[in-house]
C-alpha cells in the first residue's frame, strides 16, 4: 500500500495550510469539466482546525483497496485509483498558488461553494484533501435562517456569515493516487458519474454489445440516469462478457437453472423487458454464483476471480 504509506509518512504539522473553495465543477456535462477556485486567508486557529481534520481522518483508514465500479469501502477502508483515471489533476492544477488575484476577498466569493479543498505542502510533497460543503454555505440557507449566540446568559443576533469546516474528508490525492472514502462525493466533485454516462452511450453504439439484444430502449429505458445502474452497465463494459460466445450460449442454457427469467429470440438475442432488465444486468455482470458448500444461489456485489 505505497500511497497509504505515503499519506501516514506525510508530515501535517509542518506543513503549510491552505484552504481553496470550488463553485464548479463548470462546463456541459459531457465535455471535461472547468474548475475556478479562490484561496480563502485563514487564522491560526483556522489552520489548526484544517490539520487536526486531515490527522484524524488520515488515521482512520487502515487499508487501502482497489477501486470499482461496485466496490464500497468500509469506515475503516478508501477506495485507490490512479489520478490519472480521474480529472482531480484539473483539482490541482486550480490551486497551484496562492497568488492575488485568486484571493477570495469578498463573502460572494464564499458563498454557494459546493466543495473546498484543504492543500498541505510540505517540502517538496503537496497533500490535497477534498471535502463537498454542507447547506450552510448556500444562499438559500443564509436568507431564510437567522443566526443567534449565547453568550452570558442570553441569547443575541449574530449577522454575520457562517461557513462549516466538516470533521471529515471525502478523498485525498497525493501524488500519482487518489484515496477514496466517500465515493459518492468523489464522483460529483471529478464528474465521474458524466464518465459513467458517455461509456454507457458508446456501449450503446458497440456493435457487439446491442447485436446481443432485440431491442436496447427497455434497458436504456431501465439505467436512466441513475448513477448505481450507470455504475453497473459501465462494469458490464469493462468485463465484456457479452462479447464472449461461449459465456452468452451458457447464459441462454443454465440460467433458467439460475433462477433467471431472461427471455431469448430464436436467434439467441436477449428480449429486454423492463420486468427482466435487473436480471440481465445481474447476469452481464456475471454476479450470480452458485455455492458448492451450502448448495445455494447468491447475487454478488463483486465478483472476483480466486485462483486456485
């Protein structure tokens, strides 16, 4: 686990500390996203708060696994992916210096910010931590909300803006990696889910892929936009079973056996309904799987090989 290494070995309490706050992303959903950002001066107290948040989530992982389409990490866990495979260095190259005229120095720069970003430098290494905001830094909350402080025993009227630093962090990149511990934040700040969204639409258009099928529009019908199912035909794609004849012949010859209710053409073309569609995704994905010690069938988030 060389990046988690390198997140532990990181040194946080002498770094520099930066905060940079995001609107974006900017940009058609389909094109690569735009990323504006402004550098937020800080006190020391501040500061402290921003490092002591990055300690504490930093020591909650205690693994690093390989990111999936449908993998989830645990409180214990982040998700690892190549920076290379997301747009996080468009993330970095936002917040290369703090010069001035990308200061934020009024509180309409602040305001509406969808995510900030914690930057860490120490020598030569940088540390980004990401974290999406709260409803606290939107105008909507600010204008039907009043604020109030208790102070000596009574309450008075405190006007002026509030903005909340969460206690935790949604992913971090150092280097060449990114570690993932909230996946849905992960997608909508890197756009993954427009990712998920073009390789479904090139799926469509792979010959392969809907020569296999009577009609595609009941399982483009069934996907919509839904991230998870987004999340499932991307995988579909990636493992590519439904290029491989055999493994389409023994679909068609034991899945009833299987408990699936697919129905075929005459001519072996899977006939999507939208009764069968979660089936025939579930069986793209190669996610039922028979056990050959209690004798029974289970749907699987994840199916990986073990050789033996």
């Amino acid at each position: 686990m060389p990046v988690l290494n390198d997140l532990r070995d990181f040194n946080v309490d002498e770094a520099q500390v930066s905060l940079w706050v995001f609107k974006g992303p900017n940009g058609a959903a389909g094109e690569q996203p735009r990323y504006s950002a402004r550098w937020v001066e800080t006190t020391d107290d501040v500061d402290d708060i921003l490092k002591d948040t990055v300690v504490s989530e930093r020591a909650r992982i205690e693994e690093a696994i390989d990111y999936g389409l449908l993998v989830q990490n645990n409180e214990a866990s982040a998700m690892q992916i190549s920076k290379d495979e997301t747009h996080a260095d468009l993330l970095v190259q936002a917040v290369a210096a703090e010069v001035a005229q990308k200061r934020a120095s009024a509180e309409r720069h602040l305001m509406n910010t969808r995510f900030y970003l914690i930057k860490l430098v120490h020598e030569e290494k940088v540390l980004h931590a990401v974290r999406r905001t709260s409803g606290a830094w939107k105008t909507k909350r600010t204008r039907s909300m009043r604020s109030f402080v208790y102070d000596e025993h009574r309450l008075s009227v405190d006007d002026r803006p509030h903005f909340e630093i969460e206690k935790s962090i949604d992913y971090f990149v150092l280097g060449d990696e990114l570690l993932i511990l909230n996946k849905g934040s992960f997608e909508s700040t890197l756009r993954y889910k427009a990712a998920h969204v073009e390789d479904f639409s090139e799926l469509q258009l792979e010959n392969e892929f809907s020569s296999a099928f009577m009609d595609l529009a009941p399982l483009v019908a069934h996907v919509g936009d839904n991230k998870i199912q987004l999340r499932r035909v991307s995988a579909i794609r990636q493992k590519g079973h439904y290029r491989d004849a055999d493994f389409m012949d023994r679909l068609r010859r034991l899945g009833p056996g299987l408990g699936f209710t697919i129905q075929f053409a005459d001519d072996g073309k899977i006939v999507a309904t939208a009764e069968t569609c979660a089936e025939i995704i579930t069986a793209l994905l190669d996610h039922r799987l028979s056990s050959a010690f209690s004798i029974r069938t289970y749907d699987v988030p994840s199916a990986t090989q073990v050789r033996v």
